[in-house]
C-alpha cells in the first residue's frame, strides 16, 4: 500500500511517516500543496492523508481537486477540531477526520480502517497453493504456519498475489512498494524476489514466481498447486 501524506510540520511529519512505514506502507511527504500536486501527477496511491493548514493553501481545495481526478480515499489530520471544520471536511470527500494530536497507533488503524472499506486494498486474504496473505494484518501462512517476511518483501507478494497469473511490470512493483525518498538498489526487487522464492519453498509451499525477462514477474500455483 502506497500513501502520499500533506503535512508541513517537520517533526510530525517525521512521526507519521516512521509509524505507518513500520506498520508495512510506503509513504511519500509532500510539505506544501504544490509538492503534493507533482505526487499527485506522477504516482498512483491508496490512501491521501492531508493537513488543512498548508503553507501554500488550503488542504480542504486540495482534497476536492484529488478526489475529483482520482478518487483516491483520503483521511484529513489537521488541529482543526470545530464541529463546522469537521463537517466540512466529510462533506468535502474526506473518509475519515483525525484531531491532532493523535497517537501513532491510532492513525495506523484509522488507515487501516478506511482502506478496509467497500472498494478499498486492504481486508481481503489472497492465497495461492495454500498460502495465505492477510492484507490487514500483513501476515504471511502456508499451511497455517507462518512465514517470516520483511515488510516490502510482503509488499511485492501482496502485488504478486492480487494479479496472480498475470505479469506484473517492474514498475508496477517498484512503485507500489517503494517511497520516492527511499533508498533503492538497482537490483532491490530481484533480492525480493529471491527472498520470496527462498522462504516459500521452505515453507513447503509449490506455488511460484517467474521471471519474464524484460518485463516482470508472475506468480502461480506452481507444478503442484490447485489453480
């Protein structure tokens, strides 16, 4: 899952962006509103997290140009706590209003939350061959035994797994999994993979990831798997 969070405060910024990154999303930081419109332009996210009191405008004008183009679900985390400010941000498309102060957790299940939603990514549990991934919780089974995953490694399954069969690209992937600020080898999602290939097959579980050369990769039931 891919965020883009509007938020001009430095340090809470900071704050936001290490939860929800430990708790397994990709977040990118835009400072002000036109940072945000240039995100906007060039990537595809899940889930918009916006302040209202930006430098460069109102996140309230901001919100209705992204919900207009994109329809994006979008959760506002502003100081703004009058009931008017409120009913003007669900009334504007927001899915969710935080008050800050609020604590970490909190957030990271309100995103949770909305994403869970009808039409949201979060929620479901894919398989193949047996193995299990719940999205909401990020945990990866086969067999109802675990397997241990780092989370981007669990990002490009999760990927892997909603389009199983077909080839997912390389920048599909990438994009998904990976911030804007963050720091990525040349050969980051080749590691994954190996990674991935590695800790399924000790788990005993047949199913398996192709590379197509040039392209991607696709993930199926394997030799032995049910498809």
């Amino acid at each position: 899952m891919r965020l883009l969070l509007v938020e001009d405060h430095p340090s809470l910024a900071e704050a936001v962006t290490d939860a929800l990154r430990r708790a397994g999303f990709a977040v990118d930081h835009a400072a002000n509103v036109d940072d945000a419109r240039t995100f906007v332009a060039g990537t595809d996210y899940d889930l918009l997290l916006l302040d209202l009191g930006l430098p460069d405008g109102d996140g309230l004008d901001l919100l209705g140009e992204i919900r207009r183009a994109k329809g994006w679900p979008a959760i506002i985390l502003t100081a703004r706590d009058a009931l008017p400010d409120r009913l003007a941000g669900l009334d504007g498309g927001a899915d969710d209003y935080v008050v800050k102060p609020v604590e970490m957790p909190e957030l990271v299940a309100r995103c949770r939350a909305v994403l869970r939603r009808p039409g949201g990514r979060l929620g479901t549990v894919l398989e193949a061959s047996g193995m299990r991934l719940d999205t909401a919780q990020r945990r990866v089974t086969y067999l109802d035994r675990a397997i241990p995953l780092g989370r981007r490694d669990v990002g490009v399954l999760e990927h892997l797994m909603r389009r199983k069969g077909a080839v997912v690209p390389r920048t599909v992937l990438e994009d998904a999994v990976y911030a804007i600020d963050d720091a990525v080898t040349p050969n980051a999602l080749e590691a994954a993979i190996s990674r991935l290939r590695k800790a399924i097959a000790q788990a005993g579980c047949p199913a398996a990831i192709h590379t197509v050369r040039g392209v991607g990769w696709l993930l199926d039931d394997g030799p032995d798997g049910a498809s």
